[in-house]
C-alpha cells in the first residue's frame, strides 16, 4: 500500500487555567402580553391596531367605491331603457343589485390577495396576530366574518368595546388593519 493517510483525530483540549467559563441563563419561557386589564393580548406581534376611526375612513371610501359602481349599475339600466317603478319586486331586484356589487368588490380585493382601495388610500395593512401577511384562507374567513359583522352592526362596533380594539372579522380570521408606515397614524 502506499501513501494512504488516515485523517487525524482531534482531540479536545481542556481550557486554559487562567480561561473562566460564562454562565449564561436558561431562556425565559415566551410570556403573552398582558393588556392594561390584566387581560392576555390575542395579539402576539408588536404591530398596534388601527384606531376606529381609521378603520371607519376606510371603510367609509371602500363604501363610496361600491355606490360609484351601483351608480353606473343605475346609469347603464337608465340608457338601456329600463324604468325605475317603485314596486316590491323592483326594489328586492335593485337591494339584490346592490348586494352583489358589494359582494363583488370585495371578493375582487380578496381573490387579488391585497388590501382594499380604502385601506390602500388611508396607509392600513392587513396583518396575522403573529405579524405576517395572512393567507388567502384568512382573508376569505375576514371576508365572511366582514359581512357578518356588517349584517349585524354589532360586530363592527364590536372593537370599541374589545380590549385589543378587534372586531368580529378580526376574531374570526386571526388578522388585523395597522398602519402600514409610523407616519401614517394619524388618528
């Protein structure tokens, strides 16, 4: 056999006698945050809440979004030759129309994955409790938790009474508005 060579071992040496040794301390276990009620937060990300009144100027330019496409819903009936004749049908036909266009503009926001115009326009994000992005699955649940809370009205106003300042849909789909930059909390 020639020249092969076996890998030397190493071995450990022991310190040197003037080297000390640091004693570090066991990880303290995670603690959820306690709210000024001694309440634990539901919220584990250090993100703040949107204030109501944020969230309400958003939702209120969302809305106007909506009527601007019932508008032209109306406008586009009127120039086809439709007649506005006050009758129950008619009225459960255009109350439908309203519903739908609602219901579509926010399904188009949650099918794109991204916030709506008004949360877009007022700086909010939409994050999880844990400070990530939320999937398509909990923006479908916000979704639903979002009409609930608007078929409702409880569940809207539900945040001024929440301790983390949370609505129904916030609960329902573990996510929540912020202010997208620090400079963005007005209110």
């Amino acid at each position: 056999a020639t020249g092969a060579r076996t890998p030397a071992r190493r071995t450990q040496r022991a310190p040197a006698e003037g080297q000390g040794e640091l004693e570090f301390l066991a990880p303290a276990p995670p603690k959820p945050r306690e709210l000024g009620t001694t309440v634990e937060a539901r919220i584990y990300c250090e993100a703040p809440v949107a204030t109501p009144l944020h969230r309400a100027l958003a939702a209120a330019i969302d809305w106007t979004m909506v009527l601007i496409g019932y508008g032209l819903f109306l406008l586009t009936f009127v120039l086809c030759g439709g007649e506005f004749i006050l009758s129950r049908p008619n009225l459960i036909v255009f109350g439908g129309a309203l519903a739908l266009i609602a219901c579509a503009y926010g399904l188009f926001w949650t099918v794109a994955g991204t916030e709506t115009a008004g949360m877009r326009w007022t700086h909010l994000r939409l994050i999880t409790f844990e400070g990530f992005p939320p999937e398509t699955w909990q923006r479908l649940l916000r979704f639903a938790g979002s009409c609930l809370s608007l078929f409702t009205v409880l569940g809207a106003l539900w945040c001024l009474a929440d301790e983390d300042g949370l609505g129904w849909q916030d609960h329902i789909s573990r996510t929540f508005p912020t202010a997208h930059e620090l400079e963005s909390r007005v209110f």
